[in-house]
C-alpha cells in the first residue's frame, strides 16, 4: 500500500460565546444526522468501553441555550454510560457529523436527558422529564 | 515531539474527526477533520516520540511507498501541525 496524502482541516471556535450565540446555531435548526456525545473520562480510546452517547436526530428549534432534538432514534450508548457518567457530559464536545461542526456539550446538556429518555424507554420517542432517568441504565 | 492536546480519533465513516478531550477540551476549541493518513500519524503523535520512529512505523505500514516519500509526506505534515500549534517539539 502507497502512501497517500494526509488530510488536515483545523476548525476552530472562537469562544464559548460565539458558540452558543443563536446566530451560529439557528441554522443548524433542521439538520438530520449522527450526534455524538463523548462523556468525560474516556481512558484514552474511543473504541471499546469509552462513555458516550451516540444517536441519529434532527435539530428542532433553539431556545434557553439548548436545541430540541426530534426524531431520536438508534441511540447507543458506552457500557458505562449510566447517570453518573451522564453528569460528566458538561465537560464533553458534541460532534454533529451531518454539517462537521463540534460544539461544547454545555450547551447540549438537555440532549443527554432526552437522548437517555428515549432510549431507557426504547421506543424511539423522546422525553422531556422521563421518570426512569435515576432507575434506569443502559442497555 | 508529541501533541499538544489530548485528542480522541474518532472513525466516522467517510473521514476522521479528532476532538480534544479531558482538560483540553477546554484549552482547544474546535476540532480536527482528518483522513485515514493523517488520523494513522495523529495516533503516532499522541506519546513522545520522535520523527524517525514515526517514519519507521510509516514505511512499514506503507510499504510500496518510498522512504523519500514517506518522508517528504511526514516531514510536511509535521510542518503543517506545527504551523496549527498542535504539535510540542
């Protein structure tokens, strides 16, 4: 095999400000695609046993610092990916593959209640206060 | 030489996306678009290493292409993420 040439493409953001600022966001509102919640602690492997969330969506509207996310389906989740390692979300990225843009979960922390929600109950619906979050684990 | 974040490579599919991680999460916004190439010589970078042992590991891996090749490729590459302030000497 021949080497080819390697790709790189730095993006970058300017502040947490920018980020969360409705005119960069608003319009993503729409966009269908791979969300991708990385959750803290990884251990140094994306492959394996990390913690993360992982889920197909589309991004609804945006409203008090977070996205509605709507026709959640195919969520998966990392082997540790109960509560405790939900509440570390805060410190991780979102990746949204569909438009290639990464955004602090900060401002996405809803999604992980609603993407836990969803699949705690494995029906594909997605909930805005599902009663099972403190019960329930990953499956 | 080694990164100067802590990155997470990630496999989407058509391409690679790197995202900082840990505490580097919040000293790097934004994130790396990246081919299988430049994802292999990321995971090479992620501990102290040096070039020729990450040409070592190219030449081998790549073994139709040249050592003038391989060499050309990483010493441009290592330029361009020294260019970016993503790679310690």
């Amino acid at each position: 095999m021949r080497i080819s040439n390697p790709e790189l493409k730095v993006i970058r953001f300017a502040s947490d400000d920018v980020i969360a600022s409705s005119a960069l966001l608003g319009p993503l509102s729409g966009q269908t695609g791979l969300f991708y919640i990385p959750a803290g602690d990884f251990g140094g492997s994306y492959s394996g046993t990390g913690n993360y969330v992982q889920f197909n969506g589309t991004l609804g509207s945006y409203s008090g610092g977070a996205y509605e996310i709507t026709g959640i389906y195919g969520a998966t989740a990392g082997v540790d990916g109960d509560k405790a390692n939900l509440d570390s979300i805060q410190h991780g990225q979102v990746y949204m593959a569909d438009v290639g843009i990464t955004l602090p979960a900060t401002v996405f922390e809803s999604i992980a209640q609603q993407t836990y929600d969803a699949f705690s109950y494995g029906n594909g619906k997605y909930y805005t206060n599902g009663t099972s979050y403190y019960e329930s684990h990953w499956q | 030489m080694k990164l100067r974040f802590n990155f997470t490579i990630m496999d989407m599919g058509d391409e690679f996306a790197a995202v900082p991680v840990d505490e580097d999460a919040a000293k790097f916004h934004g994130m790396l678009k990246l081919n299988a190439v430049s994802a292999d010589i990321l995971e090479q970078l992620k501990e102290e290493t040096t070039p020729e042992k990450v040409h070592a590991y190219l030449k081998k891996k790549y073994s139709d292409s040249t050592d003038d090749e391989i060499g050309h490729t990483l010493v441009n590459f290592l330029n361009q993420l020294v260019h970016e302030g993503l790679l310690i000497y």
